[in-house]
C-alpha cells in the first residue's frame, strides 16, 4: 500500500497537499489543470522532490531516509531518459544489472520485452536511431523490467498516436496485472484515463485529492476540472 501521510509541499507561492493511501495493484491516472502539481507529486514520492512536511510511506515504511535509486519504484519521465552512447539492449539491461552483468536468462527477458514492445529486432540500434514512439517503448521496457512494485509515469505515451498508445496502454495493462504493480500515470489525455485507470487521483486547487473512481469523475468533473477539459 502507497500513503501519503498529511504530505505538503511548499515552493515559493506554489503549495500541494495530499492525504491518503492506493492499495496494492491499484492502477490510478493523476489528472487536474496544467501546473496545479501532477508531477511534481510524482517527484516527491520518487524523492526528487523534497516534503515540507508529511510522510511518504510503502508497506507502512517511511520512505524518507532512501535516495531515489533506493525506493522500491521506477519512474518514467517524459524524455524517457536513454542513455544515447548505449544501445536498446544495453539500455534494457540497465533495468535488470547497473553493471550489465547479465545471464542469459536476462538476455532471454529483454528479448522477449521488446517483442512485447513491438521492438522485436532493433536491440542493437542507438536511441538516437528509433523514432520517438519507439524511444517511449524502449523506456517503458526498461522500467517494467525492473520489476519494482510501484511504477509513476509522467506522460509516457505522449509521442504516440492514437492506436498506438491504446496498444501500449494495453500492455502496461497486462503486464502491472502480471506483477501485481501499483501505477501512478500522469495524463492529461481523459480517454487514457477510462482505457486504463480504474481509479483517479484529482489534483487541483492545491490538494492531490483522494482517489475516486475515474468514469464518475470526468462524466461529472468538479468546476476545475470542467475548465480545464473544456
């Protein structure tokens, strides 16, 4: 179970407040206007961005004292973050080994991933050589295969097309099922949230809301949001 634990964040004028708990396996879009915190409300329960006060707890642990790399997540911002120098293989690895020290049974799960991924025979390309879709499906591969119980995603699909996106957003489906991971998605897409998120996290007016079931929630949205979606 993720809790956000009377969170607050406060920058300069800018102040978000959350105070609730996702089980877990739960799948949840964070929606809301532009600049109202979806992210950096991801950032601080990654650890890039630090509380004012409050607790970010997993399984009843306060996260606080571990750095980024050591919280039991994978984060997927929106430049995908791949390392140019290496290749798509290499990049996957690093989600399996740092020091891509890798098995063949390691080798075995990145191959398969990228046949997942529709990626099936571009292991050896550099980043720089795939399209942007396909750069957001090699990051996504690599965070999936970390295997980590929570996974956030900040716009992760925001560079493909429409029947793409449905494809991968089926995928992220099925393979959060198969690990029993809890996923935080960023969207500022609504029909993304109904495809995947059976849950919403409404995040306007200063405060991540608790969690509510998203179809109710855009057929009905509060006046921020209604504003917002047009």
């Amino acid at each position: 179970m993720l809790t956000l634990e009377a969170l607050t964040i406060v920058q300069d004028d800018f102040r978000l407040e959350a105070d609730f708990s996702l089980p877990r396996g739960a799948r949840v879009a964070v929606i809301g206007p532009s600049g109202s915190g979806k992210s950096t409300l991801l950032g601080a329960i990654a650890g890039f961005v630090p509380l004012t006060s409050g607790r970010v707890l997993w399984e009843g642990a306060d996260l606080a004292p571990l750095p980024p790399g050591q919280r039991p997540l994978s984060i997927l911002f929106q430049d995908q973050n791949l390392f140019p120098h290496l290749t798509v293989d290499q990049n996957l690895g690093l989600g399996i080994s740092p020091s891509l020290r890798l098995t063949a049974a390691d080798r075995a799960r990145i191959a398969e991933a990228l046949d997942r991924m529709g990626l099936e025979g571009l292991g050896a390309r550099k980043p720089a050589q795939l399209s942007g879709g396909q750069q957001s499906r090699v990051a996504l591969a690599r965070a999936l295969l970390r295997a980590r119980p929570l996974l956030l995603l900040d716009e992760p699909f925001a560079a493909l097309g429409p029947a793409l996106k449905a494809e991968m957003l089926e995928v992220l489906s099925e393979i959060a099922g198969e690990q029993g991971t809890t996923v935080l998605m960023v969207s500022h897409d609504p029909a993304d949230a109904l495809a995947f998120a059976p849950l919403s996290v409404l995040v306007a007016d200063g405060r991540a809301h608790p969690p509510q079931p998203t179809a109710p929630l855009l057929a009905n949205p509060p006046p921020a949001l209604a504003a917002y979606l047009g």
